[in-house]
C-alpha cells in the first residue's frame, strides 16, 4: 500500500511525536508499505513563535496537492495539526478523500498555558480540524474518553511502543553518562522544557539526592536561573539517553498535559521506575503493573518508587512493542475511493 503521511513534526525536531512517527514507518516498511513522508522540510518555512527549534510550513497547499498527485496514494494519515495538517485536510476534503489523522498532542492545554485563551477555544478548533477525519488514532483511552465527551467522533485506540533492545536492561543503576558519579538517589526528566509539562512540580520538590535534567524549550533559562543546583545536559545523543536513563534511581514525569508520555517507557526498559501523578499517559503506561508511583503529591511518589524493583519496571515495559503499534495504525488507515 502507498501510504501519504503528513506531518508537521519531523527531523531534526526531538520529540515524542517525532520518535513514533520514526518507529512507526520504520514498522510499516516491514509490512511492505510503500510511504511518503510530508514534512516541513520539503516547504518553506518560518520558525514557530515561542517554540525555537520547530519550523513550519508556510502556504503548502498548492505545492502539497502537486506531492500528492505525484505519489498517488492508496491511503493519507494527517498526524498533526499545524499548517501541513490543515492544508492536508482541505485536499482530502475537496477531493472527497476520506483520511485518518492523530491526536497526539494537547494542544490546548499548551496554549492554554501559554497565552491563557480559554481551554474551550482550543477544543473547538481541534474539533474541527478532526471532525472529517474518518479514523482519529488516540494513544490512550482515557485521552480517548476525555474526546468523546468533548464532541469528537471516529476515534480509534492506538497505542505506542518502546525499542527494548535499544534501551538495555540494567539491575542496578549505572554511572551518569557526561556527569559521572553524583550523589544518589538519582532523579531524572527527560523532554521538551516548555510552558505545560509543569516542570516546576519536579524541581520545587524535596528530594534527598541529584536532579538532572535533559531537554531544551521555551522555558530552559528561566528554570536554569531558578533552580542553579540541578543538572542541565540539553540534548544528548540518543545511545547517551539511553544510558543516561540507566543510570537513574527514579523517573520523574510532572506533565500532566502529554497524551502518552514515550520517556516513561524507554526509562522502565532500562529498569528505572518511574513517579508521576495520575495523569493520562501514566495511567496508561503504569496501570496496575506496579512498575512506577502515581500519585497527587509527586515528592512522595518519587521516593516511593525508589522501593520498585527494577525488573517490574523492565518487564512492563516490554508489553509495549512497536510492532503491535503499526499493525493497530494499519488496521485503522482507510483507503482513497
């Protein structure tokens, strides 16, 4: 099959969205598809207010249409919302192309957060963004729920996974990659350090031992002004992630805005527990595997979860493969009439 994905997240963004879309084709190939990747990259672009590092596409559509009437898809997967997103959804509708599209992002509560418009606003526009969409893949079902009840339809369950072999297994936690040793416990973050992943419940918190940080946003020299004793790496390559994961004692995931949260499972296949609140992602990921700590007050879940033996965490994890993600996105995708 001749699958169009569009996309307003791709390399050299890093980014949970770009992590999965990457694993994704990369599973889909081994089925036999045959995929066009439509990204920023192939339009011009103006970088996104507030947000360095992540560029779109300006005006798409005509050179868009002309990608498409090239490829000729069998069928088209709109995974974002931004301008490639929207400009996706125009072709298909005006074609009478039906198309499947994503929620992978709370992008209300992100604006929300940023600017204070009203959280409503926000829903309304998604609504209508996905309101043709003849399949909307969400990764979680409380995510799913949370949809419904604001008025979407057509929405599918599709879950993410984790590359296991990548991220190696560790029964204890090994030396910080770049810092070295530090005094343990050690508590880690790891992702984008913006407005709505309310890093602010991790780095306020009372914690015995070392806190690292590994990320770059909008909001990364605030923090690193507020909170001077906390371990800054930026962007790591992403073999030192994977080892940078291994040597934490606890996760710590404070967003209560993502929609699945990826980082949670590539720190759980390298052993490392995880603390978070209640939020949908780690309902999703934790569950009842007692492999992390959910809790309202996040200080108390963090050392809570320094009990967990390592290999709970490895072992849930390792329910979570990217092959029965891509088949479940396969059996969703509908083709063009």
């Amino acid at each position: 099959m001749k699958l169009a994905l569009v996309t307003d997240a791709w390399q050299p963004q890093i980014n949970g969205v770009v992590t999965t879309l990457l694993e994704l084709v990369n599973e889909l190939k081994k089925l036999d598809y045959q995929i066009q990747i439509i990204h920023p990259g192939l339009f011009r672009t103006h970088p996104c207010p507030g947000y360095p590092g992540i560029d779109l596409a300006i005006f798409p559509k005509n050179p868009l249409g002309n990608i498409l009437s090239t490829f000729k898809p069998h069928a088209v997967h709109i995974a974002t919302e931004g301008p490639l997103g929207w400009a996706a959804r125009s072709l298909c509708v005006q074609a009478g192309w039906p198309f499947t599209s994503a929620f992978h992002t709370k992008f209300p509560e992100i604006f929300t957060a940023a600017t204070g418009i009203p959280l409503s606003w926000g829903y309304a526009l998604l609504r209508q963004f996905h309101r043709p969409s003849a399949g909307v893949m969400v990764p979680t079902q409380s995510v799913l729920n949370n949809l419904h009840v604001r008025g979407f339809q057509n929405l599918r369950p599709w879950s993410h996974g984790v590359d296991i072999d990548f991220f190696r297994y560790y029964e204890d936690p090994i030396e910080p990659p770049v810092l070295g040793p530090l005094p343990r416990p050690i508590a880690l973050y790891v992702g984008r350090l913006s407005y709505e992943k309310n890093i602010g419940a991790f780095l306020k918190m009372d914690f015995p031992g070392s806190k690292i940080i590994c990320g770059t946003g909008p909001v990364e020299n605030q923090l690193k002004q507020e909170y001077p004793g906390v371990h800054w790496l930026g962007i790591l390559a992403r073999d030192i992630l994977a080892r940078l994961y291994a040597s934490a004692d606890v996760f710590v995931f404070p967003s209560m805005a993502d929609t699945f949260g990826l980082v949670l499972l590539e720190a759980m296949a390298t052993g490392t527990p995880v603390a978070s609140f209640p939020a949908d992602g780690p309902l999703e990921i934790i569950a009842n595997s007692q492999a992390g700590v959910m809790s309202a007050n996040l200080a108390e879940a963090t050392i809570q979860a320094l009990n967990i033996p390592r290999k709970k965490a490895r072992f849930r994890a390792a329910a979570f493969s990217w092959k029965a993600a891509a088949k479940q996105f396969a059996d969703h995708l509908v083709p063009l009439r």
